[in-house]
C-alpha cells in the first residue's frame, strides 16, 4: 500500500524506521531474537566495522534495522527518512533537538534526549502483518517513554518536528497518540513516567489478535515475562530490552477484545 508523504511546512518525512542497537555482548542473541520474532529477514551487514544490517520483510520496505553499539544497554533510535535532509535537521535544530554527529547523515538528541537521525532513501509500502498458524502479529509501534516533567515538551517536539496531531488516549491517561494525515508503517505513542528522571528512551509494541499465542511464541525464542495487564503484556528479549504485545488489531492499530 503507498501512502502519501509525511510533511513540515514544505519538508517531506514519508518514512520512520527503527533500530534496534545492540552492545556487542548481547548483539547475536538481540538479532537472532528479532529475526525469528518479526519473521523477517537479515540482510548482509555493512558499516566500516560491518556493525548495521536491516530486517527485509517478506512483502513491504523495509522498517527495522539492527546495529552493533560498543557499549550501554540495549536501546531503539528512530531514523527519520526525507530528501530534504538539510531543512529537516535545521527544523529539528530549532526545535531543540542537539546535532552530536554529522557523516553521510546527521545524529541528534531530541530535547528530552532520545537519539535520532536524519537520513534518506524515503520508502512507502507497508508491510502486512505476519501469520503465526492460527494468529498474527506486527511490530507497528514505538512507544516513546518520557519522564513526567518533559512529557509536555517532548510531545510537542515530536508533533511539531513531524508535522502530526497530539491525540491523548481516553483510557489511559498516560498515553497520547500522534496521528498524522496518513499512517506510517510505525506509529509513535507517547508515554508519560510518573516518578522517573531518567532521558527519555522507547521500546517497541507489537499488535497481536491473539496476545496469549503470541507471548507463548516469543517466550519460546527466548523473551522473558515481566508483567501483564488487561490489555498489553511487558516482555523482555534476550539482550535484556524490554518490549510490549499489544491487543491492538494489527492491521488498523486500534484496540482488540483480548
């Protein structure tokens, strides 16, 4: 399915992917974990230490990548695709956004210090939710985790930098959606830390029509349990980062009967 380009004033941002950086104690079993996990698969790597390679879905562009850190826990960044490169970083810029590295792309720090870069090569097609035998599931969302004195700020970052509305969630006051005028392969969700004054850090959800099979098969490769709740369950993969499975239908993203 292509869909029409995310836009900031006259700046085209038509595609956000993740990645998924892994120190290198922990990169084999992170990028086993989430092959397996997506169903997808990786690509040769590359990067002058060979530390970058992508997860190549079975039908769509691509929206994950992987990469081998030197150290620090495991983390996601977001990397923001756009031919106007140079406009959107300075945009960012103005918007707060700290420049720390500029090679054949530019790396920042959002205000609330979340990494991420500007970069090209914009892609457009969506890839379908994957079928498990009976069930299906799709990492289709970041959640992006603030603590809660820059909650306020930091939405408005993201909303303001891709051009999106800030729609708080009705049942969760600590949720708030951004929707822009077409939907991205990756949704982005905010969410508010009460008692945390640590950055501001994300982790993915994946939306599931059968959250038990799905936690029951992601166990089985390897994640762990950390908590449950009535509609989404806290997993932990075997790099030690922490991700959700979601009750949301994995094709509109809205909420499930599970």
């Amino acid at each position: 399915m292509r869909r029409k380009a995310r836009t900031v004033g006259e700046m085209e941002i038509p595609w956000v992917t993740a990645f998924l950086d892994f120190p290198a104690s922990v990169h084999g079993a992170g990028v086993e974990f989430w092959t397996a996990a997506t169903g997808q698969t990786l690509s040769a790597p590359r990067g002058p230490n060979d530390e970058v390679a992508t997860l190549v879905p079975v039908e769509g562009d691509d929206y994950l990548r992987v990469q081998r850190i030197q150290d620090g826990p495991a983390r996601i960044h977001l990397d923001l695709h756009t031919a106007a490169g140079v406009a959107v970083g300075r945009f960012a810029e103005n918007l707060g956004a700290r420049l720390i590295a500029s090679t054949d792309y530019s790396t920042y720090l959002s205000p609330g210090g979340l990494p991420f870069c500007v970069v090209g090569t914009p892609n457009s097609v969506q890839t379908p939710p994957v079928r498990w035998g009976r069930h299906t599931s799709l990492v289709d969302q970041v959640c992006i985790d603030i603590p809660d004195e820059l909650f306020e700020s930091e939405t408005e970052f993201w909303a303001e930098l891709l051009g999106f509305k800030v729609k708080p969630s009705w049942s969760h006051h600590e949720f708030a959606s951004l929707v822009g005028p077409d939907v991205h392969q990756l949704r982005l969700l905010m969410q508010r830390l009460e008692d945390d004054e640590g950055p501001v850090r994300a982790h993915l959800d994946l939306a599931t029509d059968d959250r038990p099979a799905e936690v029951a098969r992601l166990a089985r490769l390897g994640a762990e349990t950390v908590r449950r709740t009535s509609h989404w369950t806290t997993m932990r993969d075997p790099a030690g980062m922490e991700f959700c499975v979601t009750d949301r239908d994995p094709i509109t993203g809205l909420p499930g009967g599970h």
